[in-house]
C-alpha cells in the first residue's frame, strides 16, 4: 500500500508559554503543501525493514518512521512485520515535517493493512507520542493548532497558493532552538486570530503579508543567510517570505507563476533544495 506523506509550512507560530516538563505551549497556523515524500508498506513474516532511496536518512530506529511501525505493531500487538520503503523529496531537519509527515504515513497505511480501523484521534493520540507535529500529519490541509501541537481546529482550505521554498546547505535542531528561544524577550505576538479571519475570507494578501514565527529570529541569530534568502524572496516578487517551523527553510508566497518560477530559477543558482509549489 502506497500513499503521499506531504510537507507542512508555518503561517504562524506563536509561543504562548512554557509547562513544567520543559514543553513550550504553541498556537501555530499549519498548512499542507504538495512537496511530498512517498512510502510504501507491505507485511512481512516478522520484524520492521526500512529501506529510503538516501543513503543519508537512518534506517534503524532513529527514524521516525521505524518508531511509528514499532509503536503501531505493539500498541495492537500485531505479530506480522512490515517493509516500510520511504522515497525523500522533503528536505531533512528543514522545518517542514518531513520526519513526522513519514510517521503519519506509516500509522495511517498500518491501520488499514491491518484492518484495525481506529479513529482519527486515536491515531493522532498515538502520533503525539512520536513528535508533537505527528497529529496535524495525520490530519493535514488548514489546521490552528494549540497546546504542545495536540489540539487540533480544522480551518477553511488556504489551497492552490503559489510558493517557493529555499533550504539552505544546513539543518537545524527543533530541540536546540526551543531551548535557546526566550518567551520574555517576545514584543509582537503573531496576529494569529486575524490571520484565521482571512484565511476563512480567502484574503491571500493579508495572510502573506501578515506572516509570522517566533522561533525565527533565534535560527536567524545563528544563521545569518536566513535573512539573505528572505530578502532574495522578497526582491524577486514575494508578497511575503517566513521560515517555517525551528528553519531553516524559507518560503515566499506569490500571486503571478512566472514571479514565481522566475524566483525559482535565481534561488536555484546558489542553493540545491529549491521547490517551486502550491498549497493543497
């Protein structure tokens, strides 16, 4: 059984405070974009193979798509193994997903190849045990979501908007910059509620102009060419340009293909990881 595990980007990514285990309370607009890896899983007599079509993505359990069979056969104590075979097209430590997208593949196929037929919540419950973006992979599209990224608000479609995405020759750490980021030096908070209201009025200028992610200036402190691409971006006809998640991906949305694929074609001059996509 195969399926698309799609990419995620930031509208927003609020930090709203900090629970007693470390854990940093969100409100983040999440939103689906079709860059997608593929994964494709059949049972075998016993155990878990992996096999990825890059030499650099581990293939035991420190991916998470390994963690994510191995969590699903023994929370339904499932004998059978499976053959996971994951073909990457989304960058790696980029900020867009693509661990815990290829996790939410492996649960979703695994419920129906094993016909346990488990709810959607269950499944994204389950998810939440793997990394806190794991629940909104399961459900995809337009999502608002909140806590540590287990509640969940579908919100009207923001689908068929043009953007471009650069990742620079570097990944960056989740962990390391929630440790680094600090709630108390934060002035402006992302205009979250609005950018809601305009999503649901399908106001696409607003949303791109109005952008914006709290953990970007620590990943930009550290990595100044961050900045560099986002002005690039924007000098090529962006309405407007954000990192997504902890970075370092940026992606500009634009209202004209050819802006669009023109940006492309510069980006890709000075960078590889370079993506010319839509919102779905």
């Amino acid at each position: 059984m195969k399926v698309k595990a799609y990419a995620k980007i930031n509208i927003a990514l609020d930090v709203i405070g900090k629970r007693e285990d470390g854990y940093h309370l969100l409100r983040m607009i999440m939103q689906c974009i079709d860059l997608y890896d593929v994964v494709e899983i059949e049972k075998i007599s016993s155990g878990i193979q992996l096999k990825c079509n890059k030499s650099y993505v581990p293939t035991d359990e420190r991916n998470l798509a390994y963690k994510a069979a191995k969590l699903f056969k023994e929370t339904y104590k499932i004998e059978c193994g499976v053959c996971i075979n994951l073909e990457k097209n989304i960058p790696v430590s980029a900020g867009l997903a693509g661990g815990s997208t290829d996790a939410a593949a492996v649960l979703k196929v695994m419920n129906k190849l094993f016909n346990i037929n488990v709810s959607e919540n269950e499944l994204m419950e389950l998810g939440l045990k793997l990394g806190a973006d794991v629940p909104y992979c399961i459900v995809g599209g337009t999502a608002l979501c909140e806590g540590i990224g287990e509640k969940l608000t579908k919100l009207k479609p923001f689908k068929d908007k043009i953007l471009v995405l650069v990742k620079p020759p570097f990944g960056v750490s989740t962990k390391e910059v929630y440790k680094a980021f600090d709630l108390s030096k934060v002035v402006f908070h992302p205009k979250t509620e609005e950018l809601i209201s305009n999503i649901e009025k399908d106001n696409f200028q607003f949303v791109a102009n109005n952008m914006k992610n709290l953990l970007e200036n620590v990943t930009l402190g550290r990595h100044r060419v961050i900045s560099v691409i986002k002005e690039d971006i924007n000098d090529s006809g962006a309405i407007g340009s954000i990192m997504s998640g902890s970075g370092p991906t940026v992606f500009g949305f634009f209202d004209d293909m050819l802006k669009a694929q023109r940006c492309y074609e510069n980006m890709k001059k000075k960078y590889v990881d370079v993506f010319i996509t839509r919102t779905i």
